[in-house]
C-alpha cells in the first residue's frame, strides 16, 4: 500500500542474483566496505608500535594532581627541613603526586606524605556550614634539591 502516488511493484531477486550484482557492481574510488575498512584500520594499529623505555617528559594529569603550593607559616617552617606542601585533588595519591612534583618543578620527590584535612565548621549569623574537606600533601626532597615557590611573594 503506497501513501503518496501509485503502488510501486518490487522485483525480487534470489541470493545468487544478489551476489552476482554485488561483485559485478563498479565500486567508487575511495570507497571500501566494512570488512575491509576495518581489515585497514587493525594493519595500521599492529604496525604502529610504542618504545620501550621511552616516556613522555611531562606528566599529563600534573595539572589536575597539583591544585597549588600551600604557602603557610608551618610550611615555611618545613622548607628548612627540605620538605614543602602542596594542596592536591581529593582522589591523588603519593604515586601521581610525585609524578607531578617531577613534571612541573623538574625534582625527584624522595617521600611524600599525603594527609586528609577536614573542612572547618563555619557560622556566619544563625546560618552554620562547612567547608569542603581537601588533601594535603608533604614533599621531601633530596638536600641539594629546591623548589622556587616563594618567589613571588
């Protein structure tokens, strides 16, 4: 049953007459089916291949590790012992965290300490909040390493 116009009639064809039409059929330049489109991109895949022992020079995920170095009198206090603080991302841990000591600031973190700090209790007038829980992490360094944070303040 045609909606617009007269009824169209169909011819059908067998499977043999469909495969003979599909092989006979001129294909476009450029043009590939499925099989082969894919037969093309697993080749490209397996002939690229990563070496080893080389690495990227700069951490990726240094920017979402580190949030920004913890400038206090406590941590002043620390850089005499070698040792500075950083405030990072709730989900860091001390492996990303040295990675991205090493990426960003160019020095090899010999411990790093992480400590989960809860937010304080605030009361502004009758209205009571708290603020949001952060980490916190501690970077010992080796003695002839520095890093410049305090430059600008």
């Amino acid at each position: 049953m045609a909606l617009f116009g007269a009824k169209q009639t169909s011819t059908k064809k067998t499977p043999a007459a469909k495969a003979k039409t599909e092989k006979t059929a001129p294909k476009a330049e450029g043009e590939l089916n499925m099989q082969e489109l894919y037969a093309a991109e697993n080749t490209e895949k397996k002939g690229v291949r990563a070496k080893k022992g080389v690495t990227a020079s700069r951490f990726d995920g240094s920017f979402r590790v580190l949030v920004k170095p913890l400038i206090t009198e406590k941590a002043t206090e620390l850089g005499t012992q070698n040792k500075y603080a950083f405030v990072v991302t709730e989900a860091a841990n001390k492996i990303e965290v040295a990675k991205a000591i090493q990426a960003v600031y160019g020095v090899k973190a010999l411990n790093v300490n992480i400590i989960c700090m809860k937010g304080k209790v605030v009361t502004r007038g009758r209205i009571k909040g708290q603020r949001k829980d952060w980490k916190k992490a501690i970077v010992t360094l080796k003695k002839g390493d520095s890093i410049k944070i305090y430059e600008g303040v």
